[in-house]
C-alpha cells in the first residue's frame, strides 16, 4: 500500500513537472504568434499614421521607436521587456499597458466572477433537470433554451436586456459603466482603490453604494452568464446522462434507492469531474464572451480597453493586451490541469 | 413502395433522419429546414431583398434615416440611411460566403496537417502538435483580431473583406481538424489495412491521402456543424468589434449590429438591431440543432429506447461501434468507424478536444 502510494504521488508529481515544462514553450509560441504577425504588416507606427505624416516624419519616426532594426533584435527585447512585465505604452493615451491590464483587468475578473455565480445558478439546475428527465418536456425544453443562449451573440443579448430594462424600456437598470460617477468619486474620496468595485462598496458598509455596483453588474452578468450557463447545461447533462448509465447507479437503483436520491447522491458529483476539465478550455471563451459584453455595456474591463484601442487603431496596446490575456490564459489552463490532476487520479497517466 | 423507400434512402441525411426519433428527429428536421432557408436567401437575395444593397435612394428620394418600419420599409431603415430588411438578407449571403470559405479551408488544411503529422510522426509531428495545442488554447476571437489586423490593416472593401474574415476564422479552426485527425490517424496507422498497404508496396502519400484518410475522416461532419455555428458568431464579433466589411460592398450582420448599438440605442430606435440580431440567432440556431441531433444519435450512450431497437439503429451501431470496416454506408455522412471513435466522443459536448492543451503532446 505504502509503495503504491508513493509510484502514486510520483506520477502526479512527475505529471505537474512536464505539464509546468510545457507552460514556457507554449507562452513563448503565444507570443511569438502576437508578435510575428503584427510586424508582418509593418511597424505600428506605419500602420497607425501611414497617410497622415510626410515620408520623412514618419522615417524619424520610425527610427526614435526602433522599428528600423533587424526584427529578431526587436522579436528578443520585446522577450526581454514581457518577461519584466513591460507590454509597452498605449500611443492613444500614453497609459502603460501593464497599468491598462491590471486596472481594467479588475474590472474584467469582477465581471466574469459575476457571471459565473450567474451561470452556475442557472445551469446547474437546469443541467440536472434536463437529465432526470431525459427527452421528456422539461429536456426538450431546457434544450432549447440552451441552445438558444448559445445561438445569440452575447453582444445581441446584451443589446436586447438594454433595450428591456434600459431608460428607453422599463428603466429600472443601468446600462453602463460599473459604478455611478458620484458613487464612485465617494470611494475614492474614502480612499478605497482596489480596482474591485465591490470589495471596495462593501468596506465602505454603506448599502447605497453596495446596491449601486449591484444593481450596474445585474445586465452584464447575465448577458455573459447566460451564454455560459447555456454550455454549462450542455455538460452537466450529458455528462450526468452518463453517468446515469453506469453500473453502480443502476445498482443503487436495484437496492431501491429513490431516483432523486440516485442523481443527487450518487450521479452528480461523479458527472461534475469533467465540468472541471472544460472548464479550463472555457475560461479562453469566457474572456471572448467578455470582451464582447464589455464593449456592449461599456464595462471598463480589458475587452472594453482593447475595443477602444482597436477603434483608434493603436496596435501596439492591442499587440500588449493580447500578449497579457494569452499569457493568464496559459497560466489559468495550466491551474486548471492541476485542479485536475488532484481530483482525477486517471489523469496522472 | 419498397423501391420508393430505397430511392429516398439514398438522398443523404434520409437514412439518418430514419435512424433518429422523437425529439432528435424533430431537431434534425427544425435545423435543416431552417438551415434550407438560410441557403435559399442567400443565393437568392438578389431577387428576394427590396432595395439593393447600398441603395439608398427610390425614385431620386432618400429613403430617410432611422425611420420606424412601413409598408416601403417593412423593418425600417438604418442610420445610414438603408433599408434595414434588404440588409438582413443581404447579411445571409454574406454569413454563407465567409462560412462555407472558412470551414473549407480549414478542413482541408487541418485535416491534411492531421494525417501528415499522425502519420509522419517524429520531430514535425512534435512540433505541429505544439503549435496547434498553443494556438488552440489561445481565446478564438483575439486570434481571429489579430489575423484580421495582420491581413486588412483592419478594414477592408468587399471580397477582400470578406477573404479576410474567413481567413481568420480558418486560422482558428485549423487545430481543431487538426487534434481529431491526428489522433484518428495515430490510432489507425497501427491497424492491419495500414501493414497490409505498406507491405503492397505503396507510397507513403498513398497510403496517408488514400488508406488512412478515408477511414479518419467519418467524424468530421459532426465537427463541421460545431464549427460552421462558431464560424458565423465569430463573424458577427469580428463586425461588431469594427472589422467590418465595408457597408456598400456587402452586409453583415454583426457590423449593422455594431452601428445599431452606438447611434441608435440611446434613442430607443430598435428595428435597426434587432432584426440583424435575430437573423444571427436563427441561423446558428439552425446549424448547432442540426449538430446536437446528430451528436445524439452518435453518442450510443444517450440512447433511450432499450431493446426496440429498429434495423436501422442495429445497423448504425454496427458501423459505429463494429470496427472500422472501410465500407462504410455513405449515406450515414457521420458515421464514425472504430479509429475515429474516440474522437468522436471528444466531440459529443460542443468542443472537440476537451483534453485540454497537454492532450497531444505526451
């Protein structure tokens, strides 16, 4: 037993090893793929200003940010400046982009933790319905309604919650933006600055500033939320379908024990093990469910930046703000395999 | 009759819709009936929108800008002055061209990458694995941005517009042809038609493009309905986010989307979002119906009806799960033969590689 245990607790070492091995070559391909292609086009400067500078301006140009030498050279100091953090500075508003990515990077962390709560309330149920009543009304119709959420664009759904609940429908929502502005000049004369608006109303203890970060996070969580939990159904119940269909469910059933008791006790928590697993492939879609709800609702998290900086045409923010996202990308997959690796011994191959 | 039966057997898609039941069937026949529309708008959207695509004028008169739906303009015309239902059916075509252009595209490119590199194995296959893994795991539509940026400048007229967003989205299903492929063809490669083919004496181009890819290549339909769905949501995005293409030249949905949101919305005008949004929903709808059906009727683990299975069902289940005999019935286009299996499972939840990034690179 002591041995097994040990070859146990080896392979999953040996497991995280390679699988923390593999995080570097693949940042490094992700920003190789940022980089490459950007300067395929020619250097940003070029590309921002090409019509509206004279040819000489823009050489010198050119020449004060570097773009005029060999491309390997500017490929590894752009290596040496990500690995110290340094993104590079916003031409549109001269902000850095690493400032831009954590700020606004708050904001998006806030926004998707909203809309998971969301998804979680609306598709776990659901998934579980669905499944317990397998191809009877309440699945065809729980069904449909998942993958009705998943057929709308985020951005689409969004458009339509502002259109019921914004001032020109009901108007008892808001449609923009996090926070109210006097709420958020309040907590920032009560010196709170997390950058998480929440956090901060909630120190602050007064419920009128609570319930107004609330009641702004309502119509984006659930525009995003919604076409989340319209994938989570779609796991949770083909995933506890079948796990319905295996051996010790259908003996639990032969004991007689009652099917609600079957789903809950013994099927469900089996069937949520590989929810964990999509779940790291589904974070790279919630950031582009993100982005989009972002630019809807002008939440000003890292979709909303990088929108605003695609309209400006300012590809060096862009180039800075994908690099960031490809690489909490690779770091939260990476997370997500150990989570996995500690749940699922069958993964520690 | 019997003879009238067999005829219609060899429609595709008609022994599939034999196979299906309930619910399934009703799913498969809402999504090819609304997928048959969608087609038939956008071949023929010449004849069937009212207005032409950048018109903007009648008679010498200006349409007019934002105005409420009427009998000359039944949904309304846009800011810019078009009219709102000449643009949706219009956006069909559009949403057709690019989709059909990307998913080809990538088909080709990801499945022969796949076989090549299954096959080959060795240093390419360990370095395409790695790429792929990384540009799958990278979020679809920054890739998709980065692409447009990199072919467009961002912005871009008419054909070259819309070569660009499909090229786009080609990039980003590349790796998922590709990941299925290649394990098919790992899988595959060992089996004894393969031996047989290289004791004959053939090529290995012969034996890859000729043995192997027919026998790997069943469970692409399923991801094909998966991805043309992705592929028109990822359009929509790329307009909505400003890489559009150039109004006069085509409409598309997410960019009259996009237009819509910023100058119409805060004055409660609707009809200039709302259509080109529900157009979207209706089409992908169609497509990802048509993909859960047939996902059901793969997956010989959701089956409901024990015992009463029908001959059809019998012999489904024997081209699925009875080994991989090349002689698979053509009219099942989805049929997965015993080397695609696995891979096929891996589609069954609406995301074909869900082993996560480290899955092909042990």
């Amino acid at each position: 037993m002591a041995t097994k245990q040990r070859s146990n607790s080896a392979a999953l070492l040996r497991y995280l090893g390679v699988r923390l091995a593999l995080v570097i070559p693949t940042a490094l391909i992700l920003v190789t793929l940022v980089f490459c292609p950007m300067r395929v086009i020619g250097d940003p400067i070029s590309a921002k200003l090409g019509g509206e500078l004279t040819p000489d301006e823009l050489v010198r140009r050119r020449e004060a940010a570097g773009y005029n030498r060999p491309i390997l050279v500017q490929y590894f100091e752009y290596l040496g400046n990500v690995v110290r953090g340094d993104f590079g500075i916003a031409s549109k508003d001269n902000r850095k982009i690493l400032d831009v990515v954590l700020t606004n990077g708050a904001a998006t962390v806030e926004l998707v933790c909203w809309s998971l709560i969301i998804a979680f309330l609306v598709g776990i149920p659901l998934g579980r319905l669905a499944a317990r009543y397998h191809d009877r009304l309440a699945d065809v119709t729980i069904r449909f309604f998942a993958v009705l959420v998943y057929a709308a664009p985020v951005f689409f759904l969004g458009l339509v919650l502002k259109l019921i609940f914004g001032a020109h429908g009901l108007g008892v929502l808001p449609t923009s933006m996090r926070v109210s502005r006097t709420t958020e000049l309040a907590l920032a004369d009560l010196g709170y600055d997390s950058h998480f608006m929440i956090v901060d109303a909630l120190r602050s203890g007064q419920w009128a500033y609570i319930s107004d970060v609330l009641r702004h996070a309502i119509l984006p969580a659930v525009a995003l939320g919604l076409m989340e939990a319209g994938i989570f159904i779609r796991l949770i119940r083909i995933n506890l379908l079948e796990t319905l269909r295996t051996d010790y469910v259908v003996a639990a059933r032969a004991r007689g024990v009652a099917e609600r008791r079957v789903v809950s006790k013994h099927a469900f928590r089996n069937a949520l093990i590989p929810v964990v697993t999509v779940m790291g492939m589904e974070i790279a879609l919630m950031l582009c469910g993100a982005i989009l709800t972002e630019t809807t609702f002008e939440w000003p998290g890292l979709g909303y930046a990088l929108s605003q900086y695609l309209l400006a045409r300012d590809f060096v923010a862009v180039q800075g703000i994908v690099t960031a996202i490809a690489l909490v990308v690779a770091v939260i997959s990476f997370l997500i395999d150990v989570i996995n690796a500690l749940v699922d011994p069958r993964v520690r191959y | 009759m019997p003879t009238l039966k067999r005829a219609l057997r060899m429609i595709p898609g008609v022994k599939l819709l034999g196979t299906t039941h309930g619910l399934q069937r009703l799913m498969l026949l809402i999504g090819s009936g609304i997928m048959f529309l969608f087609v038939l708008v956008a071949i023929f959207a010449d004849s069937l929108a009212p207005y032409a695509l950048a018109q903007r004028k009648y008679q010498g008169e200006f349409f007019g800008k934002q105005q409420p739906p009427s009998a000359d303009h039944i949904l309304g015309t846009t800011v810019e002055g078009y009219d709102v239902l000449s643009r949706v059916v219009y956006g069909a075509r559009t949403a057709l061209l690019v989709v059909v252009m990307a998913v080809a595209a990538s088909i080709v490119i990801g499945v022969a990458l796949g076989v090549i590199s299954g096959y080959l194995g060795g240093w390419l296959d360990r370095i395409l694995v790695l790429i792929m893994d990384a540009v799958y795991a990278f979020p679809s539509l920054l890739l998709a941005i980065v692409v447009a940026i990199v072919i467009s400048g961002g912005s871009s007229s008419g054909f070259g517009g819309m070569m660009a967003a499909s090229l786009s989205i080609t990039v980003v299903f590349v790796p998922r042809y590709f990941r299925v492929v290649r394990n098919a063809t790992l899988s595959a490669k060992s089996l004894p038609y393969v031996e047989a083919a290289k004791v004959g004496g053939a090529r290995p181009g012969r034996i890859m493009f000729g043995h192997v890819l027919p026998n790997v290549s069943q469970s692409i339909p399923v991801l094909l309905t998966l991805n043309a769905s992705e592929a028109i949501l990822t359009l929509a995005s790329l307009g909505f986010l400003g890489f559009g293409i150039e109004p006069t030249s085509a409409a598309e949905w997410g960019r009259d989307l996009s237009t819509a949101t910023t100058s119409d919305l805060t004055n409660g005008i609707w009809w200039t979002s709302v259509y080109p949004g529900l157009a979207i929903v209706l089409v992908v709808t169609g497509v990802t119906l048509i993909g859960e059906s047939l996902n059901d009727v793969l997956n010989p683990l959701l089956r409901t009806r024990g015992g009463a299975t029908t001959a059809d069902e019998r012999e489904l289940e024997e081209t699925v799960l009875g080994g991989g005999q090349a002689e698979l019935p053509d009219a099942v286009p989805a049929a997965v033969g015993a080397p695609a299996a696995s891979a096929a499972v891996q589609v069954h939840d609406g995301d074909p590689g869900l082993d996560g990034p480290q899955g092909g690179a042990q």
